[in-house]
C-alpha cells in the first residue's frame, strides 16, 4: 500500500479530490496539521464526500508527531529511504524515482509547499514534476509579451512558470493533480492492476 501525506493542506477540495483517488487506488491518506479546514462529520457531509467512511485516512497535529509515529526519521533526523518529498525544486524528476510499497508521497501546502528546512535537509527525497514552460503553448509569444509588460514584478523560473519575488513562489500544478500524476507513476511500477 501507498501513503499519500499532505502538510498543512488548505483547501478542503482539494484534500478531498485527493480522498478519492486514495480510496480509488488503495492508498492511505495522511493529513498532517494544522490543517485549513475542519473534518468533523458535519463539514465532510457538507462537503459531499459521501466516501470519506471507505478512506483510510490518519490524522497528525503536526509534524514532528507523523514522522515520530509512523517511523520515518533515521538516527540522524534525515528522512528514511521510502520518503519521496515532491517539491517544485526537486532535483531528480518523480519518475526517475523507484517505488516500492509502503513508500510515502508527501507534498507540501498549496501556498508554500513544503518547509525549505526539510527540503534542505533531505535533498536526496526531493523531487519534482516536470512541467512545460508557458512558452511552448501556441501563440504564448505575443500573449507572454503583453503580460510581461503588464506585471513587470512577476519573473519565470527556468521551466517557464511564473515567480513572484515579493512572496517567493512559482506557480505549478494543482495540488490534487501533482498527487494523482505521482500515485499513478507509483502504481505502474509497482503493477497495479490494469496498470501498464
């Protein structure tokens, strides 16, 4: 079995989105707090998560407890080997990892990712999704011209996204989608069913 971890996740459709396609392919979800949103029975049914009852999904406070429970921090306080942090500044692409079960797919919050501590401490987990920069889309040169002249501040990182110098960040993909495009790479090796 897979273990899908999100820290501090935000927004509750995505977390939900991501539920579902825990439950979908046998994954354990793990939420790791403060979490943006509330999962008691009345927001969840709110929500329309009517297959939150078949997820197995766990629940930590923070995150020194997850990685105390469940084992995942080596004498050195480095993360253990079946760690796979995926970030936006991983230096080796997800699907050049090797997936085994029992791994842990853990991604960071929508509007920071994870903690650049924990990224700098395990550079060998980090790892990212490679995304076509916004100037392979057809016609993008004259759009990319006009947009550049109307948000001077906004800068691109070397794949094309667009980054913010005042809040740090690049845009990248949706937090359900970065999960679901690694789960699935995950699942091929380890031969899902159907999967090939």
């Amino acid at each position: 079995m897979l273990n899908v971890v999100l820290v501090e996740p935000e927004i509750p459709a995505n977390t939900g989105n991501v539920g579902r396609t825990c439950v979908l392919t046998g994954a354990c979800l793990h939420l790791v707090g403060p979490l943006g949103f509330s999962l008691d029975d009345e927001a969840v049914r709110r929500a329309g998560l009517a297959y939150w009852q078949s997820l197995d999904v766990r629940v930590y406070a923070s995150w020194s407890e997850f990685v105390q429970t469940c084992g995942l921090a080596k004498p050195d306080g480095t993360l253990t080997p079946q760690v796979h942090l995926l970030t936006k500044v991983g230096p080796r692409i997800y699907s050049d990892a090797t997936y085994r079960d029992d791994d842990w797919l853990i991604f960071g919050k929508e509007s920071a990712g994870l903690s650049q501590e924990l990224l700098a401490a395990n550079p060998e987990r980090c790892e990212r999704i490679p995304m076509l920069g916004d100037d392979a889309l057809v016609g993008a040169e004259d759009w990319h011209r006009q947009f550049d002249q109307q948000h001077p501040e906004l800068k691109r990182d070397i794949c094309g996204n667009f980054v913010d110098p005042r809040a740090g960040q690049i845009t990248s993909l949706n937090l359900s989608n970065a999960v679901a495009i690694v789960l699935y790479e995950a699942l091929r090796q380890l031969r899902y069913p159907n999967m090939r």
